[in-house]
C-alpha cells in the first residue's frame, strides 16, 4: 500500500498539516485565554470560527474540488494557509491579537477545499481493495494526533511564545505543500470544457446523493449517530464527577485512555481490512457504541467506565472508517467532493444539535437517562443501514451516470 505514492506522499503531507493545525489551535486558545482572563466568550469563538466553516464551505468546497484538478487545489489550499498564518503574524506584531480568529477561520475554509480532493485523488489512484486500509490509516493518524497534539502545541507556546508557534504552523504547512508537489502532475479531466455552472453542479450533488440508496443510508447513520455523539460529547465530566465520585481533574484520564484506545483500534483495522467489509465493520462499531454508551451513563464502578472506554475507543474506528470507505466506494469519482460535502455538514450539524440539547436533557431528566437515549439512537443508526446488507456493494462504475453528487471526508 505504502508502494503508492499517493499514499505515501498525501499521509505524509496531512502529518504535517495535522501537527501544524494542533500547534496553532493550542497556542490561539492558550494565548486567548491568558489575554481575556479566561472570557468564555472569546474562548467558544474560536470553536465557532472552527467548525462553522464546516457547515457553509464543505459543500462549496466539495463542489469546487470536484471541477478541478486535486494536486493543484491541495498544494494551493496548504500554501494559502502558510500565507494567512504569515499575515495573522505580522498584524499581531504590529497590530491587534483579534486577528487570531481570522486565521483560525481562513485555515478551516481552506482544508474544506483540500481534504475532499484528497480522496478524490485516493478514488482515482488507489486499488479498491486497499481503500478500506487507506482509511484506517487516516483514522489512526487523527487518533495519533488527539492523543499527542494537545502536548505538543502546548508545550511550543508554553516554551517559545505565540510568534514562534505562529511561525512554526507557516512552517509546517509549507512543508505540506512542498510534498505534495511531488505527486505525478493531474491528468486532464475528460470533462473539462464541457462541465456545467457551479451551482448547477452543486445541485447535481444533492439530487445525487438523495438518488442512491446507499448514500441515504449512510446519511442515516450520519445523522442518528451525530446526534447521539453530541449527547454525551459535554457529559462525561460529569460521569467522572456524580457517577464515580472523582476530581473533575480526573477526566483526563478517561480521555486518554479512550484516544490509546482509539489508536489500537485504528491499527487493527488496518490489518484486517482486506477481510472485513465495511458495512460489517460499520454495523459492528455501533452496536458496539450502543452498549458501551448505555454502560457509560449507568456505571458506578470505575473499573467498568474504564472498560466501557476502551471498548468504545477502539470501535470508533470501525465506524468512521466503514463510512468513509462506504462512501468512496458508492460515489462515482466525478462526485467524491460533493457527497463528502453533504455529509459532514450533516454529522457536525447534528452532534451540535445533541450537544446543545445535552445540559437540557440531563437537567431535566438525568445523566443515565441521557446516555440511555444516546445509546439508542447509535443503535438506530445501524438498523438504518441494513438496506447494504441485501444489495452487493457497488463500485463508482456501477453508478448511473443520470444520478449526480458525491464526496467522501
């Protein structure tokens, strides 16, 4: 697999990208924190200035990757980056640190644009078989860096100040795009002078994706597990807290051994990738998730959290990366972009609906109750993808060319 090169080159390019976004958001939240004395607003700003791009851009930015070349669009995006990180510095030093928020936000608009042509380039270039293994290494990588980035990025700002682990992101990111100038130049699209209007495209996207039954079947799991994800997203501080009697300070250690959990899990996958279809790696991560969250909100034994943890880190995986090869696997490669642009709205918007209803449920029910509900709706999620089960899963030239969208995280 790794004998790709654009395995090999695109995972070594999303290392960096992946160590430089930890730096910066750490050294921002930090250096916010200590200029504002811990003002809650301007912290959940720079959340806002995150993820919200995530709902405006991600099916612009799928649309966009799908009418252009990926090598180009990802080299550009990453040096983009560079640049508004370069720029965001310079204010700093000689303006206002407000200008923070703007490269939080301008560096998550761009990777809308990156990371769906990404797998655009995994569709047209890497054998299906080894998709499901692909995936699993970018899972495992995101879980490497939840555990690792937090230190990381700390201890830069904690160390040498802002202004170098401002630079340091410029750094890393231009280093991203150096490599990824060493992929094999874009062919020629076959559509290229012939393609539609943008907003025609985007509107091929959508009826693509509401067209095929496989689509809307993961876009089920998307939205039911969304929503059960951001239920007991806020909530297991309070599970360390009320249900095992513990400092909240404690719930560092839940969390870390879940991301451990998370990187074997990921491992695993890929080695068994080759064996395991991922719609039966997809079933079993949310029935997994389903127990594991109901044993979660009623436990009172800190031996039994601890196993509910490990056991739902590690199947964590199984879930994102079935849906991701799911995904790939079902879209034609003209639509990659857009079907990943209509999905991952749909997860982030509702894990935000469950976790703006999370203190709300639990003051007006209880924390057990809460996780209860959670746990079912994981298991509705699955239910909702036994459609895949009795139709053989089709690859992208199976796919009516009269449907239209598609794209993959």
């Amino acid at each position: 697999m790794f004998k790709n090169p654009y395995v090999r080159t695109i995972i070594l390019s999303r290392v960096l990208i992946h160590l430089g976004i930890w730096v910066r958001n750490f050294a921002i939240l930090l250096y916010v924190t200590d200029m504002t004395h811990n003002d809650p607003r301007y912290v959940s700003l720079i959340s806002v200035m995150e993820y919200a791009p995530i709902f405006i851009f991600a099916i612009i930015g799928g649309t966009f990757a799908d009418r252009s070349k990926p090598r180009r669009t990802m080299i550009g995006s990453d040096l983009l980056s560079a640049l508004s990180i370069l720029a965001v510095l310079l204010i700093i030093l000689y303006g206002s640190w407000h200008a923070l928020f703007f490269a939080t936000l301008i560096s998550s608009i761009l990777s809308q644009f990156s990371q769906p042509s990404a797998m655009k380039l995994y569709k047209q270039h890497v054998p299906e078989e080894q998709l499901q293994a692909v995936m699993g290494i970018y899972q495992t990588l995101t879980a490497v860096f939840v555990v690792i980035g937090p230190m990381v990025g700390t201890f830069i700002y904690q160390q040498y100040g802002l202004e170098i682990a401002l630079a340091t992101t410029a750094v890393l990111f231009l280093g991203a795009a150096g490599i990824l100038s060493w992929l094999p130049k874009d062919t020629e699209d076959y559509q290229q002078g012939q393609k539609a209007h943008f907003l025609q495209d985007l509107k091929d996207g959508l009826r693509y994706v509401w067209r095929k039954r496989e689509l809307k079947s993961l876009g089920g799991a998307f939205f039911f597990s969304g929503i059960a994800a951001g239920l007991i997203q806020p909530l297991l501080i309070f599970v360390t807290m009320e249900n095992l009697g513990l400092d909240k300070g404690q719930l560092k250690w839940l969390m870390m051994t879940n991301g451990a959990a998370m990187l074997v899990g990921g491992a695993v996958v890929m080695a068994i990738a080759k064996r395991i279809r991922p719609q039966t790696l997809l079933t079993i991560g949310l029935i997994v998730s389903t127990f594991t969250t109901i044993g979660n909100g009623f436990s009172h034994a800190l031996p039994l959290t601890i196993l509910c943890q490990i056991f739902g880190g590690f199947f964590y995986p199984f879930i994102m990366i079935g849906i991701n090869t799911l995904m790939i696997q079902n879209t034609e490669g003209a639509y990659i972009g857009r079907v990943g642009g209509v999905m991952t709205p749909l997860f982030m918007g509702m894990m935000v609906v469950g976790m703006s209803s999370a203190g709300m449920l639990k003051s007006a029910l209880s924390l057990s109750t809460v996780y209860l509900m959670s746990g079912c709706l994981f298991f509705i999620g699955m239910l909702v993808l036994l459609p895949l089960y009795r139709r053989k899963v089709q690859g992208a030239a199976g796919v009516s060319t009269s449907i239209q969208d598609a794209e993959a995280q």
